[in-house]
C-alpha cells in the first residue's frame, strides 16, 4: 500500500479551526472530499481543497496511481511557530 503525502507549512490559520474542516473529508475517497470542501464555508477550506490537489497529482505523476481509487486516509493538522 502506497501512501501519497503533501504539507502545507506556515498556514496561518488557527489549527483547532482547520481541524474541523480536515475531519469532514478524512476516509472519504478524493472526489467527494474535493466537493466537501469546495462547499465548505471555512477559511481553510481552500488551502486544504489546495493541499488535496497538490497530493492527487503527486500521485497521478510520480506514481502512476489512478485518482479515482484514491481516499483520504489523514489529513494531519499541527500548529505553526507563533509570531512575536
């Protein structure tokens, strides 16, 4: 089994907030998370529609993995460095 990952550093966003907007597409295969969170009214939702993106197409390209038998097995949300 082949785990596809991507990271966005430095996303100013609260992480608790994110969080909420990462849950509703974890396990959902990558379709119908990109139309969650292309109808998601969060701030975050579009880095992270972005993010899901960027991760479809490492897989498409570097790993020939068809995206339609793709899912979203994490979607992993840590907090950045605070800014004085």
């Amino acid at each position: 089994m082949t785990e596809i990952k991507a990271h966005l550093k430095y996303f100013r966003a609260a992480p608790r907030k994110t969080r909420l907007v990462a849950e509703t597409a974890k396990g959902l295969p990558v379709n119908a998370a990109v139309k969650q969170l292309m109808f998601a009214k969060k701030r975050s939702a579009p880095a992270l529609l972005k993010l899901l993106k960027s991760a479809v197409a490492n897989a498409k390209t570097n790993f020939k993995l068809d995206p339609e038998k793709l899912y979203i097995k994490e979607f992993k949300v840590d907090e950045a460095p605070m800014f004085k």
